[in-house]
C-alpha cells in the first residue's frame, strides 16, 4: 500500500525530529542531532527555509517516512539541482514501496523546476540502500569525494588570514 505525500509544514517539526533521530540511530550516530524541534520549526516557518522536506503518510495520518532536501546548483550545467539530504522510512514500513514513492515525487520535483540532476549521499557500508538505488537506475559518483569542515576546523579556516 503506497503512503499519501505531502509537503511538510512548521507543525510537522516534531515528526521531522523523530525521524531525524530513528535516521541518526539507523546510521550508528545517535548522538549526533543536535537540531532541536523549535529550530525546524522556526526554519520551516521562514521567509525563505533552507530546505523542504516531503512527508509520508499512513491510512491513519501517521507520519512514517520523509526525504529532506533542498537546492544547489550546477555550474557546468547552468541549472540548479536537487540534493536529498535525508531518506527514511520506518524500519516496521519498509518494503512496501514507501522509499522508492518518495524518490519518484522528488524526481518529478526536480523536472518540474528544471533541475540539472538529483545527488544524495550513502554511507558505503548501507548496502541495502545501495542496492536499492542501483534499482532505480542511480549510479555511484565514485570519481569524487565528499570533503567537510565542521566544528572547529569550519571556525579555525574562517579565523584564517
């Protein structure tokens, strides 16, 4: 049974955090959130918020499963993209077709707005996301690789002359 889509709001901020953490725990890095409810909230509820983000619904209005995103761009294309930052479906719902519907709206997402291309991350040992994505027809990009300054490293380059 195929969920109900939808866009998520400033009053979905609290399911947005649970399914961050369960995505955290699933990924080994429980104790990696740091975002709070309030800050989705507020960041959901702004001018211009710095992602959006598609919720998955139950019959019951249950909300099982997101796909976090938000836009980059391409400067060899000359088009802007589509970067999935998180995919989750609870684990008790998985199966069911839930993911792939959530990859096929953003697709249809991001050829409605003229995007270049849709990018995501997976951890290389998550081999059934892997797997999963391969059957999609989404190829690993193994010719780069990810760098990223946070924390003090971030803090120390921008004190840097």
């Amino acid at each position: 049974m195929l969920a109900r889509l939808r866009a998520a709001g400033p009053a979905d901020a609290a399911d947005i955090f649970r399914l961050i953490v369960d995505l955290a725990t699933y990924e080994r890095e429980p104790d990696a959130v740091v975002v709070t409810v309030d800050e989705l909230r507020a960041q959901l509820a702004a001018e211009r918020p710095p992602f959006e983000c598609l919720l998955a619904e139950d019959d019951d209005g249950a909300v099982v499963g997101f796909a976090l995103y938000f836009h980059n761009y391409s400067t060899w294309r000359g088009r802007p993209g589509l970067y999935l930052e998180d995919l989750f479906v609870e684990p008790s719902r998985r199966g069911r077709g839930i993911g792939k519907q959530l990859l096929v709206r953003l697709a249809q997402l991001a050829v409605e707005r003229g995007c270049a291309r849709m990018e995501w991350a997976v951890l290389d040992w998550n081999t059934p996301a892997i797997g999963f994505y391969e059957r999609l027809g989404a190829r690993a990009v193994s010719e780069w690789t990810i760098f990223r300054l946070t924390g003090q490293e971030l803090l120390n380059l921008a004190q840097s002359t």
